[in-house]
C-alpha cells in the first residue's frame, strides 16, 4: 500500500458501494443548497448533482458502467417511486375530482401540444428520424420514456437525456414563470409538471405546500 499511494482508491473504484454512496452523498449535499436558498430555481439539486458526478468521473477517469455498476441501485427504485406518487393522489381524491373537468382538458391539450411541438421542431430542424421518436416521449416520466422509446426503435439512453433536460429547464423556469403570470392556485401549479417536465418536478408541489397538489400526467 505504502508503495503505491493511489492502492487503496484502485480497490474502492471496483466496489459498487463506492458509487451507490457517492451519488447519495452527492444529491444530499445539493439538495442542503437547495434548501439553504429557499429552494431557488437556478439551485436545482438534479442539475448540479449531474455535473457534480460527471466531474467526479472525469477526473477519476471512470467508465459509465463502472459508475452503474453502484447506481443501478438508484435507478432500480425509479419504477417503485413513480407508482408510489400514486399515494397521494388517492390521499387528495376529492381535490381531483373537484377539478376532473379542467384536468382533463389540460391534460389533453398539454400532452398534444408537449408531442406534436417537439416533433416539428424536430423535423424542421433535419434531425434523423431515431432522433426525433427519442425526443418524442421528453415530457413523460424517464421510466415510462425509455419504454416507449423503445417500442418507437428510438435510442432509450437519448430520451432519459431528453427528459432530465426537459425536467431540469422547465423545474428552473416554469415556477418563476407562474409566479410572474400571477397563477396562484395549486392545482393549476402542481398539475403542470406532469404535462410539461417529469423529470425533476416532482418535489416542488410535495414542499410547497403540506397536501400535494400534484397530479402525475403519466402512469
């Protein structure tokens, strides 16, 4: 050991461990920052968890699947906490029903307009076709995306970059959007991250207020 210095983070790199604590690890520290800034937009825990860890990589140069071979532990239970939203959904039933009507009608127009914007922009840009069916499912939550990227032939690993991204820009700009447009009810503000941006949304509804006002677009 003594006569190689770098021995001991040689062994800890092959131990999935490494990588399952680190990426926790990680995460919490942002979402301290978040919380330390009122939870501001720009401080995202999911934005600067990404680059955090991609810089870790790097400079370790550590292959991708080395880094899964611990964060496939995270990303098993992204499937169990998408159903688990669920929950409260049921718990506010009464909240939802109260607004069937223009939830409905949300729902529909949002995920038209969240598709069929995307797509043309897509085309009109000259994309390829595996391109624009993996950009397609942006809006859906990333479990769901990578299915039905993959029932489209489309590139699953590109859509789940599709979504963070989709999740990320619209967690920063959707909110200060909303706020400055006056939209004060919850139903209205909790409602849009399932038609718009999946990704990352999710916690904001579950802070802001003590019941969820979020009503999940996707299964």
């Amino acid at each position: 050991m003594s006569e190689n210095p770098f021995a001991l983070w040689v062994y800890l790199s092959q131990s999935p461990l490494l990588w399952l604590t680190m990426t926790l690890v990680v995460y919490a520290g942002a979402d301290a920052v978040s919380l330390a800034t009122e939870r501001h937009p720009l401080a995202n825990p999911v934005l600067h968890s990404i680059w955090i860890v991609g810089l870790f990589l790097m400079l370790t140069d550590t292959s991708y699947p080395t880094y899964f071979a611990g964060a496939q532990f995270v990303h098993f239970l992204l499937g169990p906490a998408t159903v688990a939203l669920a929950v409260p959904l049921y718990e506010n039933r009464k909240v939802v029903l109260a607004a069937i009507l223009p939830m409905l009608v949300a729902l529909v127009v949002g995920s038209i307009v969240a598709i069929v914007s995307v797509v043309v922009l897509a085309e009109v840009a000259g994309l390829p076709r595996t391109v624009v069916l993996s950009l397609a499912p942006k809006s859906v939550t990333a479990g769901v995306a990578m299915g039905i990227a993959e029932s489209l032939g489309a590139d699953p690993s590109l859509t789940a970059v599709s979504v963070i991204l989709t999740g990320i820009m619209g967690a920063i700009i959707v909110t200060p959007l909303m706020n400055r447009a006056g939209i004060t009810d919850f139903r209205a503000r909790g409602s849009r991250p399932g038609l718009l941006h999946m990704a990352s949304a999710p916690p904001a509804p579950f802070r802001s207020m003590r019941w969820p006002a979020y009503f999940p677009a996707s299964p």
